[in-house]
C-alpha cells in the first residue's frame, strides 16, 4: 500500500483568496491570518490573488471565476455570517458552502472553506484571532497541503511504484 500527503511548503505555488467584506472587520483579520501563513511557509505574494466580494454568499462565485482560470494551485474563501434572528444565516451559511462545494466538484482546484459561521460577533472574534486561533490560517494551512498534494496526484506521481511521494506500507 502507498500512502499519498501533501507537505507544508507553498514555494512554486499560486494561491487565489476570496474573501467577504461584510463583517469586515472579522474578515480582515481572517485574511490576515491567512496571508501570514502563506508567507510563513513560502509562498511568493506575486502569486497570492485576493478578489473582495460583498458578502459570503458571493463567495462562491468568485470562488468559481478563480478556479476557472487555471492560474490557482488551490483557493482560500474567508468570510464570517454571524446568526440573527431570522433564517438568513441558515440561507447565506448554506448557500456559501453548498456553493463552493459545487466550485470543487466542477474544477477539482481545492478550496479551504474559512468561512465562518457563528452564533455571535464574539464568537467570530475569538475564531479570528482573539482566543481561539486564526480560520484564516487554518484555512491558509488546507489549501497548502492540498495544493502539494494535487500536485503530486496531478503529476503521475500517484502511478509511479515506490519513490518519495509514495510511501510503501
């Protein structure tokens, strides 16, 4: 049996980010996360796009114009929908990730979903940094190890017995 993962190195990779401007202030900090991670482990910022669209709802479709162009080894979506006290957030929450699902299963470009859907705006802080990590860089953390790994399946790689990518169990 041969085992295939991806690693942590963004050198040689092309990242696009679509992040939400509502809830700015939250998604912001989710971008800075994320962007500090990809610098973190290599990546050159002359190959990290990052496209601002309204809200999460209009996530997927950025989502789907960046994976559609063929310039991205993988893509980050960051955005924050906080609940009310209506059934918006069930509908802007479901849309944003049934969306961006479809994104993947069309193109096969990964996408780290960094969108996150809380009950309150503190909740949202901590998740952005405050007390609980930073989504954004999480986020930044998937779609490195998902980037090298769709390299290394997209290359052949999967085929060839033995070799570095593939450990033999």
């Amino acid at each position: 049996m041969r085992t295939f993962e991806g690693d942590y190195d963004a050198r040689e990779l092309s990242f696009g980010i679509a992040v939400s401007r509502f809830n700015g202030l939250i998604t912001e900090a989710l971008l800075s996360g994320a962007l500090g991670a990809l610098r973190r482990h290599g990546a050159d910022p002359d190959r990290i796009d990052v496209v601002w669209v309204p809200g999460a709802f209009e996530l997927p479709w950025a989502i789907g114009m960046l994976a559609r162009s063929g310039r991205y080894d993988a893509l980050i979506a960051l955005g924050a929908v906080v609940r009310g006290a209506t059934a918006h957030f069930d509908y802007v929450a479901g849309g944003a990730a049934s969306g961006i699902q479809n994104v993947i299963a069309a193109t096969g470009v990964p996408v780290a979903f960094g969108v996150l859907t809380t009950d309150t705006l503190e909740q949202a802080f901590e998740r952005a940094g405050t007390k609980a990590g930073n989504a954004g860089e999480r986020a930044a953390m998937t779609a490195i190890e998902l980037a090298s790994l769709r390299r290394k399946l997209g290359t052949g790689q999967l085929l060839a017995p033995g070799g570095q990518n593939g450990v033999e169990t």
